[in-house]
C-alpha cells in the first residue's frame, strides 16, 4: 500500500520516474526494513532478535534504521561518481533539440508510435 501510494503521490507531483523505481524499490525498502525493527520474531529471524512489538526493545530497529542510512549514504555517493564518470567521458545529457524531439528519433531514429 506505502509503494502504491508513492506511486500516486509521484504521478500528482509529476515527476519523471517512468520504472517507477523510486515508489517501489526506495519507499518500498526503506519501509520494509523500519517494519522489521517493529515486527521481527526471534524464531523466524535467524538471528534470535525479537522486534519492538515483540519484546525485544529497540536495538534490532536501531540497528535497521542505521543500515537504512548506510544504504542511502553507499547509493547516492557511488550513483554521484559513476555519473560523474560518464559525464566527463560520455556526457550525461542530450541536447536540448535532441531531448524536444524525442530520444527514441533523435538516438535510434525510430518512434514508438505513429503520430
């Protein structure tokens, strides 16, 4: 329900997100790996740490959100140096006419539809 709702609050916001990578890989993450600081069972984990709501105070969601963090930190620097990589080498973006026109013209010279 969170990633469907990040979908809709992506749609409303318009942003440019067509896999909608971010609703449901990001969102969807991030609140799975929260949830299970709440609701892990020592006997399903693995690990013998009990959630929140299992008794097992705090620490395993601690120790989630702090992951959590970790991830995003990990993610965006290496996203930012392999961009920055094929900025300088390839370039990252198009031209402004190649992007008006279209990638798919502009890049392959093909066109997804007929107009």
């Amino acid at each position: 329900m969170v990633c469907y709702l990040a979908i809709g609050i992506k749609k409303a916001l318009k942003l440019d997100d067509s896999l909608d990578v971010i609703a449901v890989h990001l969102v969807g993450g991030i609140v799975g790996s929260v949830i299970l600081g709440f609701f892990a069972d020592a006997s399903a984990t693995g690990i013998g740490i009990d959630g929140v709501f299992f008794g097992g105070g705090t620490d395993l969601l601690i120790d989630q959100l702090v992951a959590v963090g970790a991830a995003l930190v990990f993610s965006a620097v290496v996203t930012f140096v392999i961009a920055k990589a094929i900025d300088l080498t390839l370039g990252l973006r198009v031209d402004e006419e190649d992007e008006h026109n279209g990638l798919d013209l502009a890049l392959h010279a093909e066109t997804a539809y007929s107009a």
